[in-house]
C-alpha cells in the first residue's frame, strides 16, 4: 500500500526521505517519486519500479534541499507509471502533493477543474485532482488551500504538500488513513508508518482523523477541522530500528516465522499474573458485561479472519454464548443484527484495515461494545475501540502474516478463557489445564522450527504442482484455510482449501492424479473421521501429506509424507500447526523464486476498500 514521508530540517531532505521510503518498502508499491524545495522551486523526481529506479534517476542530481515529500505508490487510479508515480503537481507547478487513500468524488471534481479553471490533466490519478485543486485555491497560504480542498473532497487519504513559495513548512491532513509526525531536534517529520522513521525518532504524535499537521523545523502544530490548534501527548516508540530489519535471515518472513516462540511469550506473560489469573490491565469490559453478552461477533479480514475462525471455536466453547464470524468487506454492507448486548470483536494486525475499520464503526452505531485485538499500538483500531487486547508480536514486515496470526490466536484463547472463568462457564481446573498448555506452546514451536530442514526438503518434490487442497475437520480446517492462504499469496500455486467433510459434496470432483492435499488430522476425536475423508481422496490417486501429532504413526501408510507436532490438547494445535504450513509455504515460494517478502499484487496495510 502507498506510503508517505516528509521531511524538513537541518538535514539533506532527499536522503532522509530515500531512507523512510525504504523501511515502508515492504508495504507493497509499484512506483516512487520524491519532491523537494530547492531555492524557492519545486524538484520533482519519480520512477515507476522499486525505489533503486528512483535512486538511480537522482543519483547525477543536485538534490540539496531541507525541505521534501516522498511517496511509494501502490496503483489504485491508473496503472504503475512514471506519470502515475506521485508527487502530483499544480497547474503552475508551485504545489506537490502525495497522498494515501482515495478521493470518491475525483471525477467531479476533474469535470469541475478542467471546466472552471482550464486545468489540463496529465495522469490517471485522483492525486493529480488534489493537486490541481490545492493549486487554483492557493492565495500565499498552503495551510489555507490545503483547508479549502479537504472540505470539497470525499474519501479516505492522507496527503502531504508542499509550496515553491513557501520554503518553511511542509502541511500534511489526515481521514481515515494512517498519518503521524516525528518530532526531531532542528529537523521534523511526517510519514504514513511509524517503521519510516525509527531510525530518526522515537518520539512521534499519532494524527487524528479530520486533523491538519503544520510542520516547520522547530514545531510540529496539529489543528482541528476547525482550525482550532489541538494539543497531542508525544508518543515514545518502544520498538527498536533492528526490530524491522532481517538480522540474519534471508527474508523477513522466515525471521518472523521464527519470531514466533518469543512473541508468543511475550504476549502470554503481559497477561499472565503470578495467581494464573488474566489480568486485563487497560480492559474496562466488567463481569456484568461478560455475563449479559447475547451473542458476540468476530470480523476481521484475511490472516486475521483465520484466526477468528479459531476465535469463535474457542469463545462458543468456554463462554457458552453463540459467535458469528464474518469478513469485514461483507459485515459491512449487510445489516448485520448488533444491539448493546453485542460484543464486537475486531482482529486487525495493522489496525489500519478499512474494511475492519469501517465494519467497527458499523458496529459502535448500532451500540455494540468494542474489543479489538490489534498489533499495532495506536493505530485507527485501537484507537477507536472501547478495549485494545495488544498483540505483543513486534512489527510483522513481511506481507505474508505469521507471527500477527499466532499471536491473534494466543489472545484468543486467553481472552475466552478469561471470560468462560469470569462467567462460570468453564471450571478452574480446566482453565488451568489450558494455560499450562498455552505456558507450553512456545517450546513446542521451537522443536517443529529446529526441524524445519525436514519440511524444506519435502517441498523439493512438491513445489511445482499447480494445484494444491488444504483439508481438515474442527479447529484443522480453521488453520487449513489460513495454510492454504500463506501457500497461494508467496507461491503464486492455485490453493484452496476446505473443511474435510464438504468434499464429497462437489470439490472432490477436482480431485486426480497429481492433485496435492495437506490433510490436517491434529484432532483426536475427530481422527476416524478424517481417516475417511483421506480415504475418499486417495481413492481419486490424488498425493497426501498429513500434519499430525507426534504418536500418531498409523497415519503414514495414508500419507507420502507426515509432518508431526509435538503432542498437546486438541484445542491447542492450532498454534503449532500452523507453522509446518507457514513454513512450507515458504519453502515452496523459495524454490519457485517467488518475490516473498512482498509478493505481486499484495500490500502489507489494505487501507482502501
Ligand atoms: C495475509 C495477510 C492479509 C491480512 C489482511 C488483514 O498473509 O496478511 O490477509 O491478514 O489484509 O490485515 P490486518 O490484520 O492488518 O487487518
């Protein structure tokens, strides 16, 4: 997804910008450009491809300037082209702009410009439109025109400017798309993500929807819609630069999928008091809410969808009360049944996901309560929930999500766990069987990642089938759909999964020689089941390779090949499954040379519809 950086300060501009705009690479673009103010004129640099295409083209330049804006453009309007690339520039070429999100009403506003103003357009973009009408606003005051624009546009953006004319400020404004600013000495800062500017600052303010940033080098001033000057508490960023870089590892993804372990424990023990007990520290949802809950709903979006599926097992197992999961794309336009007895679970990594985002507030109208389990601290989600459940797995860089989803699923469990005790619905006993098995998991991952040759090896005979099936009964076809997902956005393979016992009632019909199916048999009372099910597709002479737990060997003469997990309760395996399918996916997306980090198509934060 597109990504912004500006900069104004004692420092080279372009340097600092090149250096932000590569730490929000991993966000997915297809194009970059960068502005600055030289002497009293716009610069103007931009190349569709990855940012060493625009490094290059300024390499030769005089780009000395302390004063720019930057972009990564992920294409929404009009394909990924040089003219496309942002910055967007005014009919007189005094303004640039970039900008984040989308403008609904762009197209009348184009009529409107062109008609009443003459203006020419040059690219596809609704980012020229913001220009151009900042442009034939402007009378000497950025901040002014800035102001008058946002109140004739529709839609979701973040958007930075800066004027020839004006070589002291750079203005930047925000609606639900993420925008912050970093406070520095003698230099400041502006950027869509706070990865852009770790290296430079740790001490940053989080920029509310409707609100207008004024940034010179000595002061960031952040202003209402209303022009009225907001005071914003700085916020300490407490993750360091290292954490978003790959130490090591040849992809991000892998050092995340090894990250797991660690971020698992640390989100258990934040929660996890000396008595055994949840403590839900910065959580005001009480008893009596626990107890009056009617029905809870659960909405998140892709990776995070997945772990809700496992969500709604858990919670309808211990806290006795009916959950109903959906995707936020379609909550959102149904008229979905939330009253003040709803809970309303969002489950975002990002927090900036506006499908989610939009589905919350759908949510928050109808008068539900709120709980988000987020990834990112301060982020629109959190910020708009009555409670945050933070998942403690640091910045997750690679698009393909691992270490966000099994810490989802760790808040999961301990947020049912939490309320089935609270509510009596779950003894004492049980619930400490449960923790002790939680207590246990990030041991039990570290045995499956030392052997993780094992599975890069199997991947060797494997990696170039086209099509793949991901099967499996209860809380195993849960994480086969999220298994099936890692495979198909890095490895490019046709996947598809499926609960094992849908089957028969028509998928079977693809089922042939060739055909591949990673069957997960993780569950014990559901085994004899699955036994079947495997039967059913073995008899098409289609290839298994089963996960399941350690002991289980009767399973291999069904399977070319078996990867085992560590044994544990039936209701645990998700945690541990997963990683098996993570890193297969993986592999297989290494052999075939896939982009995995940042696979085609894909951005890490989807912050438009
Ligand atoms: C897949 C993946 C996506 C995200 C989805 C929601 O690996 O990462 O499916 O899970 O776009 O994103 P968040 O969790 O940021 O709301």
């Amino acid at each position: 997804m597109c990504g912004i950086v500006g900069y104004i300060g004692k420092n080279n501009a372009k340097d600092v910008i090149i250096e932000g705009l590569k730490k929000l690479e991993y966000r997915g673009y297809d194009s970059a450009g960068i502005a600055i103010n030289q002497g009293g004129k716009l610069k103007i640099k931009k190349h569709v491809g990855g940012i060493q295409n625009l490094e290059n083209l300024i390499k030769k330049e005089d780009m000395e300037s302390h004063l720019g804006i930057g972009h990564t453009r992920w294409a929404t309007h009009g394909a990924p082209s040089d003219l496309n690339a942002h910055p967007h520039v005014s009919m007189d070429g005094n303004i640039a702009v970039v900008h984040n999100g989308i403008i609904e009403n762009y197209v009348e506003l184009k009529e409107m410009l062109k008609k009443e103003y003459s203006c020419e357009f040059y690219s596809d973009t609704d980012t020229e439109v913001i220009a151009k009408l900042i442009g034939v606003l402007y009378e000497g005051d950025l901040v002014d025109a800035v102001y008058k624009a946002v109140d004739m546009m529709r839609g979701a953006y973040a958007i930075g400017a800066i004027s020839a004319s004006e070589d002291d400020k750079l203005v930047a404004v925000r609606k639900d798309a993420p925008l912050i600013a970093g406070i520095g000495d003698g230099e400041n800062y502006i950027a869509s993500d706070i990865p852009a500017l770790l290296k430079f600052v740790k001490e940053i303010y989080l920029i509310e929807n409707n609100e207008t940033l004024v940034v010179t080098a000595d002061k960031v001033s952040i202003f209402d819609e209303n022009r009225n000057p907001v005071e914003r508490e700085v916020f300490h960023v407490t993750w360091d630069a290292d954490a978003a870089e790959k130490g090591g590892y040849d992809h991000f993804m892998l050092k995340e999928i090894h990250e797991q372990p660690k971020a698992l424990e640390d989100t258990l023990s934040r929660r996890l008091g000396e008595d055994g007990l949840i403590n839900l520290d910065g959580i005001s949802m009480t008893k009596d809410e626990i107890e009056n809950f009617s029905k809870i709903y659960i909405v998140a979006c892709g990776t995070a969808y997945h772990a809700g599926l496992v969500g709604k097992t858990l919670i309808e197992k211990y806290v006795k009360v009916p959950v109903e999961i959906d995707v936020a794309s379609e909550f959102r336009y149904r008229d979905p049944f939330v009253d003040d007895k709803t809970l309303f679970i969002a489950i975002s990594q990002s927090g900036e996901t506006l499908d989610t985002l939009e589905a919350l507030r759908v949510a928050k109208r109808k008068g539900a309560r709120v709980l988000s389990i987020v990834n990112v601290v301060g982020s629109t989600v959190a910020r708009e929930s009555d409670d945050v459940f933070y998942t403690w797995a640091g910045p997750e860089i690679a698009v393909a999500s691992t270490k966000a989803y099994t810490t989802q699923l760790m808040c999961l469990y301990l947020l049912s766990l939490h309320m089935g005790l609270t509510k009596g619905t779950l003894e004492r006993a049980k619930y400490d069987a449960v923790i002790e098995e939680l207590k246990a998991v990030s041991d039990k991952i570290r045995l499956i990642l030392k052997d993780s040759a094992k599975i890069e090896k199997l991947t060797k005979k494997l990696y170039n089938r086209d099509n793949i099936f991901f099967i499996g009964r209860g809380l195993d076809s849960a994480v086969a759909y999220e298994g099936s997902l890692k495979l198909k956005e890095i490895s490019y393979i046709n996947s598809f999964a499926i609960a094992a016992g849908e089957l028969k009632h028509g998928t079977i019909a693809l089922m042939a020689p060739g055909t591949l199916v990673i069957s997960l048999a993780t569950q014990d009372k559901l085994f004899e089941k699955m036994r079947s099910n495997m039967q059913e597709v073995i008899a098409r002479d289609a290839d298994i390779v089963s996960i399941a737990k350690e002991g289980n060997e009767s399973i291999e003469e069904q399977s070319e090949a078996v990867i085992y997990i560590p044994e544990c309760a039936d209701e645990i395996t998700p945690l541990l499954s997963i990683v098996p399918l993570q890193l297969f996916a993986y592999y297989v997306a290494k052999r075939r040379n896939c982009s995995i980090d940042k696979p085609k198509n894909l951005a890490k934060s989807v912050t438009v519809e």
